[in-house]
C-alpha cells in the first residue's frame, strides 16, 4: 500500500486577532512575533490515516510532499516523526504567491514523477486560505477520482470506502483506487510523535525538487500567472459595542439580562 | 455576449432553498450588466418551472434520474458542461454545500478556470467579476477576480436572501439529458436526527462551546433554545470532544447562522467561529472572561459562569410570560 499525503505550513491559526496582521501593500499576512507557523491542523489527520491504512495493509511506502518555503521541511519532519517514511519538499523561489490551480498542477507533476500511488491523502483544505480546492484540482489532473471531507476510510481489494461528513449527516461511498481522499477534523485525533521519533526524523534527509528538477515549463508558475487574482487582502475593522450587564449577584444579572432582551423585544 | 449561470440542487425531489439564494445574486448581477440569468437544475420541466419565480431568464432541466436521486461530480459534469457551452454563461454561482464545494473545483479545472469558495460581496467592474472572501479562518478578507474567462463562484448557503416569488415570470425549459459516469458510488446516507428546528432556519440560537465542561450542560442550553423557539449549536471545540453531533456546529466548517439573536455559551469566539454566526442580528456571551472576542463582539454580555446564570435566566424569561 503505497500513499502520497500532501501537507502544508500555515500561520497559526489559533493566531490571537490582536496579534494577526497583514501587510497590505504585499498582500501577505506578517508572521506574528513569537507564533510559529504549524502543520495545516487537518495534514496530521490525513498522516494518521495513511500510517493505519499502512500498517493494517502491513506493506508499503508513505511519501509526504509539501510546497513551500524552507520552513516547510518542518511539516514534513511533523509527518515523517509521525511515521511516515519519505519527504519530498517542493520549493522555488518562483513558487511564491502562486495560486491554488498551479499549486494542484505541481502536486500531480510531483505524484507523476513519484509514481502514482494506490492513494493520496490530504487535509480536507488549507487553514490559510481556506478553499479546499487542491485535493479535487490534484484528482481531476490525474484523472482518479476524488472522495472529500472523510472521517472513515477502509481499504479492500482495489477500492476504498469512505465515511465522510455532508451538511446533515453522514455517506458511506465507495470508489475505486488509484483515489484522492481529503480528510476531516472528524476523523479523530492523530498521534502525537515522541520526543525519540522527533529526533530520529530530525536526521532524515528531506529531497528538495525546484521548478527545474520537476522539469515544469517556466511560463506556467509564478504569481503572475495566477489564474484568480488576489487584488487585496485586509483584516475586517470590528468595533466592541458591548453591553456587560450588570448584577450583584448572577441571579440578578440573569434578571437584567432577560429584562434587556425583553426590552429589546429579542424575546 | 455574457451569461450567468447558476447550478441548482434539489432537497427531497424539490428545488433547494439555496438555489433561489443563488438566483438572488445572479439577478442583481444580471442588473448590473452581467447578461440574462441561466439555471440548471436535476429534474423535469415541472421542477424546473419554479427557478423563473426566482430570477431566472433561461432554464435547463439535467433529465437523468440518475442525477436526481444520486448527484455526484462526474455524473453532473457533462450536462453542466453542456449547457456552459450553449449559452456562453462566464459566471458560474454554485451553492456551498456537500455537494458545491467538490462540485465548483472540479468545473474549475474542467475549463482550465479559476473558482473562488465561499465569497460574498460579488460586483462586477467592467464586465468581470469581483468578489470578496473570508480567509485564514476569518481573521482577513480578500478581494479576488479572475484571469479565466469563464469565473466559478461558491456561496455558502443562508448568507444571503432569496427574492420573493414573482409568478408572473415565465419562459421556455430546455431538456439536457447528458450524464457522466459515476465512479464514487453512494453505499449509504445517515441523517442527523433533527429535533426541533433547523439550526440554519432558527430565529434564536443558543451555542455552546468547551468553556461548558461537560456534555451533559447541552441538556440546559436546550431547555433555553426550546423556552425561546429556538435550535441548539456548539463551537466545535464542543463537537470535536464528542459533546453535541457536528451537524450542529456553527462555523467556518460548519453551518452559517444569521438569527436574530445569537447566544453563545462559554465559547470564546475564535475567528473559525466568528465566521459561522457574526452575522447574527444580536449576540448575547455569557463567559467567565470579558476580554473574550465574543463578549467584545456582542450586544450584551453577562462575565459569570454559565451555571450560575442560565438556570436564572430560564427561570426569569418564564417569569416574564
Ligand atoms: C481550520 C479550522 C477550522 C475551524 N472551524 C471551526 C468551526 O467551524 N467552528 C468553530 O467553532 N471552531 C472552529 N475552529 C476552532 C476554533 O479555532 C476554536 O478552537 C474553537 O472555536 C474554540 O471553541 P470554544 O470557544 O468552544 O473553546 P475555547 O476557545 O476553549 O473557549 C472556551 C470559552 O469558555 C469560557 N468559559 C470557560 N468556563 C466557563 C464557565 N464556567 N462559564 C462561562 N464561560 C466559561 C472561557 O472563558 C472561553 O472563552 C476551527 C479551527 C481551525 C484551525
């Protein structure tokens, strides 16, 4: 059972908003003091899953990809201390700003090269951006199919069946491997690495590829070539009108609140 | 000539409440100059014949009963593709749902396209299409537009309202009965058990998050939701400890809520949450902490522990008849 899982850096999405700023001019968010960026919160659920798939198959290879900066090494050094075996770290200077359409298109580049695997796991989507595009962009171009949003996955022979979360409920599907599966938050909490398998990974060696060695054409990347156009990015003014009610005690304050909801006919 | 075309779902055989959302915006666009409106809609003529009452010019009826009782990607791709293709549509609006969010990429990048999830706010600047978005968990906003020549949308459902049905609006349905193959295969649906009101369709909701401590404090928040006609949510901190099913959790990955009061419940008001419920009417925190985001982000505020107060505060709205 071979496995590709994709993960990303991001800021820190627990950011506190007094400390989350962007610079609008670059239109990029300005790391915060003292916060270093994370693993993408669902990448280490989509490792978990491909190390129980691995291991329940008894065999096989997870490679884990990431495109980003140098930084990036850390969430594939997260993924490898995890369990994983290999790390591919897809960096270029021309790879910055780039938007999710290229991105999808040097993940399938890197998974062709790699050989397809009988599986690709992903987070479900990137906490930075917040689309969710990139598994299904990466399927469509390899033309496999693709199942979102999982909290359950079981292998048989030749297919995967997914349990994955809809917006009243729940669906059990199957489909038939090579696939793309995106996985939730609901599929639980991944393991936690050990400080042992934290330093073991520390001294794997993390393959670097650049534009050049992927062999992509120079015209198609870059953050000129962007397909969606970030014309600006801001951080929304909210300004506090708050209320606090007031009370001697919480009874009391119970009391004033309900007379306030009353008299502002909210009940 | 430009176009706009809106992908339309059904809900147990009928038209989806969110589809007449999508209308709604695609109309003012159309107002805007951004050409006549196009749907498409699984189904027969008969259901189609509701999307004119809600906006649109043109309609297109996907016939395969396939698609009716089992949408999926690769089976609506064909007949999506189609109708593109014959009315020049380059603006595409699909719901953010299950289906929308795998649905707006996969046609993305069928068309070699760009797609934009989730937006609110589209406008259009001369002749193309601008939108604006929430992103790194709702703590910024960006302002997209496109560099394809076809721009595909997704619009979370409830964040925007539908127009009233104007019945005197009529027109021709055309009937496309393309269908792709399947290759994920449904096994098997499990609804949430739905008790009481919808939480997207409450006028009052009340929502907890971890600050509750236990599963059992849900037991209250119900008691108060059910006291004011209202549905009961959670943050999901409260839905990932297995405390309240995740079909009501209120946020960035879950539903979006806009009642007209909003009570949230030991949840300190994260930005993932923030971006469910802000654009609630009113918001009440009860929170041990006034420098939580969600007590300066609300209308009143009681600093107490939510055990201390909500028993009180039923207490006190029963008194008030
Ligand atoms: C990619 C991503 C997506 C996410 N999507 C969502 C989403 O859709 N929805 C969502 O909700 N979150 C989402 N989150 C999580 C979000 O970042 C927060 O972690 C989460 O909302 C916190 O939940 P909470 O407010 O219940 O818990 P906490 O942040 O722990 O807050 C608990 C609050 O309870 C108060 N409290 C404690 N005890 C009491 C008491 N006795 N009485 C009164 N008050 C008390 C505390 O003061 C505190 O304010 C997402 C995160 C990521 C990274």
């Amino acid at each position: 059972m071979n496995i590709v899982v994709c993960v990303k850096q991001v800021p820190d999405p627990e950011t506190p908003a007094s400390q989350f700023a962007v610079d609008e001019a670059a239109k990029r968010v300005i790391p915060a003091q003292g916060i270093a960026p994370v693993v993408n919160p669902y990448d280490p659920q989509a490792t978990e899953a491909a190390l129980r798939l691995r291991d329940a198959a008894g065999e096989g290879t997870i490679t884990v990809i990431s495109l980003g900066p140098d930084s990036a090494r850390d969430a594939i050094k997260h993924a490898l201390a995890m369990g994983a075996d290999e790390g591919i770290l897809l960096s270029d200077p021309s790879f910055e700003g780039i938007d999710n359409f290229q991105t999808a298109a040097i993940l399938a580049e890197t998974i062709k090269k790699v050989g397809i695997p009988d599986l690709i796991l992903m987070g479900r989507a990137a906490a930075d951006w917040d689309m969710g595009v990139v598994p299904i962009g990466v399927a469509q171009l390899l033309d496999i199919p693709c199942v979102t949003v999982a909290k359950a996955v079981e292998v048989g022979d030749g297919n995967i069946t997914v349990e994955r979360v809809l917006d009243d409920g729940f669906e059990t599907v199957e489909t038939t491997l090579p696939a793309v599966v995106s996985v939730s938050n609901e599929f639980g909490e991944p393991r936690y690495p050990q400080l042992r398998q934290i330093m073991l990974a520390a001294k794997k060696n993390v393959e670097v590829w650049d534009k050049e060695s992927l062999g992509l054409d120079p015209a198609s990347v870059g953050s000129d070539n962007r397909l969606l156009a970030l014309e600006a990015l801001y951080v929304p003014k909210v300004e506090s009108n708050v209320e606090v009610i007031q009370g001697d005690s919480p009874e009391e304050k119970a009391r004033n609140l309900a007379l306030k909801l009353r008299e502002a006919k909210l009940i | 000539m430009s176009a706009i075309l809106v992908i339309g779902e059904l809900n147990e055989g009928v038209v989806a409440s969110h589809t007449f959302e999508l209308l709604a915006a695609a109309r003012s666009l159309s107002d805007a100059g951004g050409g006549d409106v196009h749907a498409l809609v699984p189904g027969d003529s008969s259901v189609g014949q509701s999307l004119f009452g809600g906006g649109a010019d043109a309609v297109h009826v996907a016939t395969n009963q396939l698609l009716q009782t089992e949408l999926t990607v690769d089976a609506f791709l064909p007949p999506v593709l189609n109708v593109i293709e014959n009315t020049g549509a380059d603006i595409v609006l699909i719901a953010q749902t299950a289906f929308g969010r795998d649905f707006g990429p996969a046609l993305a990048f069928n068309l070699k396209a760009a797609v934009a999830m989730e937006c609110t706010g589209l406008t259009l600047d001369g002749g193309r299409l601008q939108a604006t978005r929430a992103c790194y968990g709702g703590s910024a906003r960006a302002e997209v537009k496109w560099g394809s020549s076809v721009q595909i949308v997704t619009i979370k459902p409830k964040t925007l309202d539908a127009l009233a049905t104007d019945d005197s609006r009529s027109g021709e349905v055309t009937e496309v009965s393309e269908v792709g193959e399947a290759r994920v295969k449904i096994l098997g649906t499990e609804k949430a058990e739905a008790t009481g009101i919808r939480l997207e369709d409450a006028e009052v909701v009340v929502s907890g998050g971890r600050g509750l401590g236990e599963p059992e404090a849900f037991g209250i928040l119900e008691e108060l939701g059910n006291l004011l006609n209202g549905a009961t949510g959670a943050s999901r901190a409260a839905c990932d400890l297995g405390w309240y099913p995740p079909s009501q959790q209120v946020g960035l990955t879950g539903k979006t809520v806009t009642p007209n009061l909003y009570i949230a419940v030991a949840i300190s008001g994260a930005s993932q949450h923030m971006a469910g419920m802000s654009g609630s009417k009113n918001i009440v925190a009860i929170n041990r902490d006034e420098d939580s985001n969600m007590v300066q982000s609300s209308r009143f505020a009681v600093i107490e522990d939510y055990k201390k107060v909500i028993p009180a505060l039923i207490e006190e709205i029963k008194n008030l008849g």
